[in-house]
C-alpha cells in the first residue's frame, strides 16, 4: 500500500485573519487535518472581554467533530452546565415577566412565561476571556502572528497565491484567506456591561458615526431605561457600580454581504454575519461555519492528493461551497435576532388580557431557539462533502474541457448548472 | 359477548352552531362516531362566495381520519392538483417579484422568488361553494337546521343540558354546543376580488365601525394599489372588470379570546382563531380543530357507555383538553399570518442589493409554511386521547373522592395537576 506523503505542493495554505473565537476554533481544526496556517490579529495579545457565552448541545457537538480539543478547552475554561434545579440536570432557558404581573402582596414575585428545555448538559456556558485562554494553548506553535492588522488583499486570478499586506508594511502569502474582520453596521442597541450581568437596552438615536463603539454610562442611565419594571430587577440595578460600560452593538441587517466568497477569499463568523445577541447564538454559528470548512478542508487536501486539480480551483470550489451550505441560515440568525428583539421587548406580555396573543409569540420564541439548537450538523457534514464533490466534478471536467486534454466532449449530462 | 347499545342516556348531544366547510366537517365526524348531532345555520341555505381553497396533504390527510366522505367530497367538487409542470406532479407554492426585477428588453419576465415544494397531490384546490354542496350530501337527514340565528346560550352547571335560544324566539337543548360565530374584530385588509383573482391590498385606513364588511370598489382602486407593479400585474388588472366587491378581512390577533371553552361550550375554527389569509391556512386549522374533537367524542362515548362518569363531567374534561391541545398553534396562526403580509409586502425584496436579506425572510416563509404543511395529525390524535384520559382520571378521581363512595383516598399520587 502507498501512503502519499502530504508536502507542500499538495497542502493547502491558509491565511485567517481575526483571532477571536471563531479563528481559533477554525484554526484548530484546519491544523488537526494537515492544512498549513497562518492566523493574524491585530491584537498585541488574545483578549476578550469577559462577559460570558452559551453553547448548546449542538455547537458542542460541532467543537469535537472540529477538534476534540476544542471541548477540552471550553470545559477546562470552566464551562458550566446551566441548571437551576439541583434535582433535575436538565438545561432550560427561561422567560420572566419583568414588567410585573404581580402576585399580591409579594413584590418580589417574577411571572414565569416560558420555559425551553435544551436537554442534559444543554447549554454550558464560560466566560469568554477563559475559554480563550485554553483554546489558544490547542493551537500549534508558530501559527500565530499578533500585531498584524490587516490593510489589503490581493487575489489575481493569474497568480497562484492570495498576498496579504499589513499596516506595518509587511505582506504575507497563501493559497486563500479567511477572514473574521470586525464588521460595523446599523446600530441595533447600547448595552451597560456591569461584572456579570448584562443589560440589553434599545437606544432610539442613533450611534453618531464618529464616537468609538463603546462609552461610558451610569447606572442611572440603566434605572431610566428601566422605568415601569418589577422590584427584582430594579434591586439588581441598585448593586450595579455607579459607572458602568457602554456598548454599542451593530449587525449586518440592513447592509448584507452580497456573498461569503469571492475567489479565494472568504468571510466567516461575524465579518459575514453578525447579528444582535437576541438569540445567544453568533459564536455558535461561527463554530458550524468552522465545521463546514474543516469537512471541506479534508476533502481538499484529499483531492489534492490525488493530483485531480489545481489548489486555486479547488478552494474556489470549496469557498463556493462554504457559501451555499451556510448563507441562507446564518443570514437567517441575523433577521431572527432582530425579530425576537422586538418580541422580547412587548410590555404587552405583561397584560392578562393578552395572555394568549403572548403564547402565540412564545410559539414562535420556542420554534425560533430549537431551530438553532436542533441543527443536525451530521447532516450538514455530508451536505456539504456531497455539494462539494458535485462542484468539483463539474469544475474538473470544465477545465478538461477547456484545456481540451482529452479531446472528448467530457461532463456530459452532469455539465448544467 | 355483550355489546352495549348505544342509547340516548350513553350518547352526547352537540349543537354545532354556523354551517361553513368546519362546522360541516365536524357534523360528518361526530355523526360517523353515533354522537347525536343538531347543525344550525342563520342563512336560508348554505352558501360560499365563489372563491377558491387549497388543501394541503396533511389536511387531506385530517379530513381523511375524520371521514373519508370528506375528502370524497372535496375531490367530486372539482378538486385539482395545483401543478404547473405537466412533467412535475408535485405542487409548488410559488413567490414571485411584483415589483419588477426586469430582464432588459422583457417587460413580461416576473423574477422568481422562492419555490416551496408541497409533493405530489401536495395542494388541492377547489371553489368553496361547489366543496360545500357536496359537502351538506355527506351529512344524515334532520341533522341541518337552516334559518337558526343564535341570539343567547344557557349553560347552567346545575343543569343536566346546555340552552340555545335562537333569534326567532324558538329554543334547543343538547348536552354542549359548539361554535363557529362569524368574530369580527381588528380590521386588517381590504379586498377586492374579480372572478377567481383575488388581490389582497392593505389600507393604513380603519374600517368604519358602521360600514357593512363589504362594498363597492372599481378597477381604478385597484390600480391604484399596485402602483409601481410590473407589466404582468398590470395587464391581469386590465382583464378585471369595471366594479368590483370590497370585502374587509379581520382576525383576532389583537383581541385574543381568552380560553377556546368554558363548561359545556366550546369555540372552533374562525370564532377562535379567524386570521388573515396570508397563510391560506384557516379552513385547514379548523379542520385540525375538527379532528381533535372527533377523537374526543371517541373516547368520551367509550367512557359513557362504561359508565365511568357524568356526561356534563365527560365533556368538560374533552373541551378542556381540546383547548390546551389546539390553542397555541392555532394561535400563533394568527400572529403569523401578520407577520408574513408583513414579509410579502416589503419593496426591498427588488432591491438586488439587498438579495441576501430577501434570502434570509424567504427562510422564514418556507420555515412557517412548513411548520403549517408537515403537521404530524397522527401524533395529534394521540397526544388528544392521550391527555384526554389523564385528566379523566382525574376528574373521576375527584369526584369519587368528593363524593367519598369508596372510603379510600382515591387519585393517590394521580391527583396533582
């Protein structure tokens, strides 16, 4: 039996520009299929500001099909299996009346409306700054480049490498980039950060365009915002420092990318859709988009190996592939937070005379949450070999064709798009 | 072998009041399980203003289990199999560009949107009114009551029978009474309908409180409505003729009913959750509504004639369980059927630039088509008998308990609810 040795010539080089979670789990797990990378953040270190993150079972379930290690990371991090119920291991993710349907004579009393169950071990949640910390340990030495902030690219379709130029005049080459750019958009919402509770609050006004993305806020900005809700959660704001952060968030809503992929360039996690944090969800779809990219990766590196085709149309299949398996339910995440934002925020709910016009919205909460958690990233794992396979097949036989190497009219039948 | 006869004593009575395709549909599966049935209508005979309905497989498949004369019904009332491809058997929904995504040179050209696949026999469509007169043919003899409108109900707890006074002074009893009463609430639309087009426009104008729910409306309106349309629309209205019906459409989303039952009565199809057309499910839900109750009726006939308990306690305990078993999702048919006139009518949808937003509501449309298409009835009718008996149970445990024949504690360990 041969064993092919993997070299260069048949291994792909990756550049990902961005360092945040989603980089660094893709990182993880390109290296662990034989891909050469290179990862750059413009950072002077990994850091990540330490509000917490949520992973259902699903995007656990995509971690240790990406890289064991990755879920490694994340439970040596600390992750936590939320439950409130010492009898019952189960998660749920729960919905409280803060408007205050009150229970008389009992202020402290909060109306549950909705209660999801994510199964055993369903949501299990680390602070981001932690998680980090491990997953970088996970990534094999010289991989990463700090200090690199990216300025532009070139991608000549004549030229068999992508070149990256850095602000501090430097340039770095690969097969193909991957980028997790920090995008900025519509404003959506201003959001104090106090230790670890985070307040979502809607801001009518606009951010002004030439005010940096954070700011300061008081904790009286945060009781007027909260005007008209229950005692509970006005003795929460009452432990919050005086001064508190303020961050503005933004998503793509109004302004979508038209692709994710354009040659041998592509965007994934936040820089092709970043959404609100309504559904809790954008690093996990950064994490399947990872997973779809690592399948891709090995069926590549496979292909390569056999000497079917070039590296440039390989990855141009592959990126293309990448954009049809995941752009219509990652823009889908990116409508949906915006729409539960706005099913969130009705005082409504709080009126008994509403009650089953408010059922009606937690239908939609509860179809909404098990879309996303109820992915069935096997599935996604085989659509997209299988897309990419397909593609590849055409592709191949377009060059024969065009190069008209074998002098027969080849892809016949399997040639329409 | 002793088989019980089916007496009056053992067998309920329902007063099934509006004679539509629901309540017919109903009266064909209680009288197919022996429950004694009396139908009243207000009109002098039954009568649907010509427009079309559709049917989807799971529908189809409901009125199947409810009584297969139903469907037979449906199908000698000129039912069609909405396919457009005489190669393709399946049946699509089709969403196409009104707004003019043109092609150069090709005023005619209408840009598809998105194409949702239904299967084979996937959507059967028919005129309301033929559907209906073959509809009244499966209905027994003495069962119809015409010229019948309700003016108040009696349902007195300590009265074995539920009261039905009627508008003429005449007065009917049976053991409860069900309800389609045309429920006009918030008007939503205002719609003009030409042979068999109809054309659904929303009017930011409320519907005046003493205006009929249908007038007069020209050709002009409805130009004027479709400004900006594309040539394909324009020429159909062309083909309209000069005077046109106006109907108001109205749901009721913003005043919800509070509970589908109290006592011996109970709410189905449009007086309990009457809904905008966009989702052409209405006649579908009902129709769902109409199967839970033929299965409770089932269930509740083999307790009587064991003798197992009261009728009044019997059908309390079934209207209850259909309300717990139908009111979410018909409810949130209600809202969604908002949302998705909200999602058909945005411009933005020709915007190429914004193409990857439009992709991302078309997930949304094809996520809540489904969810209303793939119904699972089957689990239904289990989930309704399985519900069903637990609360029997209960009930009869209760009244055992309260009545203390046994001189035991009863319910032990059944009883909390």
């Amino acid at each position: 039996m041969i064993v092919p040795t993997p070299d260069m010539a048949t291994t792909p080089e990756i550049a990902i520009v961005g360092g945040g979670i989603v980089g660094l789990v893709l990182a993880a797990g390109l290296t662990r299929r034989g891909v050469q990378v290179k990862l750059y953040e413009q950072a002077r270190n990994f850091r990540e500001i330490g509000a917490g993150i949520g992973f259902t079972k699903n995007t656990v379930g995509c971690m240790e099909k990406i890289n064991p290690a990755v879920v490694t990371a994340l439970r040596s991090g600390g992750a936590v299996n939320v439950s409130l119920d010492q009898q019952d291991p189960k998660s749920y993710l729960r919905w409280i009346d803060g408007y205050g349907q009150q229970r008389e004579g009992d202020p402290m009393y909060q109306k549950p409306l909705l209660k999801l169950d994510a199964g055993v071990k369903g949501w299990e949640t680390v602070r981001r700054d932690q998680f980090l910390e491990d997953l970088v340990k996970v990534i094999p030495e010289g991989v990463v480049h700090l200090r690199k902030r990216l300025d532009t690219i070139e991608d000549n379709e004549d030229v068999d490498k992508v070149y990256l130029n850095f602000t501090d005049g430097t340039r770095a080459e690969a097969d193909a980039g991957k980028f997790w750019l920090c995008t900025l958009s519509t404003p959506v919402l201003a959001q104090p950060i106090p230790a670890s509770t985070t307040v979502v609050v809607s801001d009518p006004n606009d951010w002004p365009q030439d005010k940096p993305t954070t700011a300061r806020a008081s904790r009286k900005d945060v009781f007027e915002a909260l005007a008209g809700w229950c005692t509970p959660v006005r003795n929460l704001v009452e432990l919050f420092p005086e001064e508190l952060d303020q961050w503005a968030l933004f998503d793509l809503f109004e302004y979508p990318v038209p692709k994710y992929n354009k040659g041998r360039v592509c965007l994934m996690g936040d820089a092709a859709h970043a959404s609100s944090p309504h559904h809790g969800a954008g690093a996990s779809f950064g994490i399947e988009d990872a997973l779809c990219m690592s399948t891709l990766m090995s069926e590549l590196i496979m292909d390569l190996r056999e000497h079917r085709t070039s590296k440039a149309t390989a990855l141009r299949t592959a990126f293309d592939t990448y954009d049809k398996i995941r752009r219509t339910r990652t823009q889908w995440l990116v409508n949906s937070s915006r729409r539960v934002c706005d099913l969130f925020q009705q005082p409504e709910w709080a009126n008994p005379a509403k009650r089953v016009k408010t059922e009606s919205c937690f239908e939609e909460v509860k179809d909404r949450s098990f879309k996303i958690w109820h992915f069935d990233s096997t599935a996604m794992v085989d659509d997209t070999s299988r897309e990419y396979r397909g593609s590849m097949n055409l592709a191949t036989n377009k060059v024969k064709s065009v190069n008209g190497n074998n002098g027969v009219s080849v892809g016949h039948g399997t040639n329409k798009v």
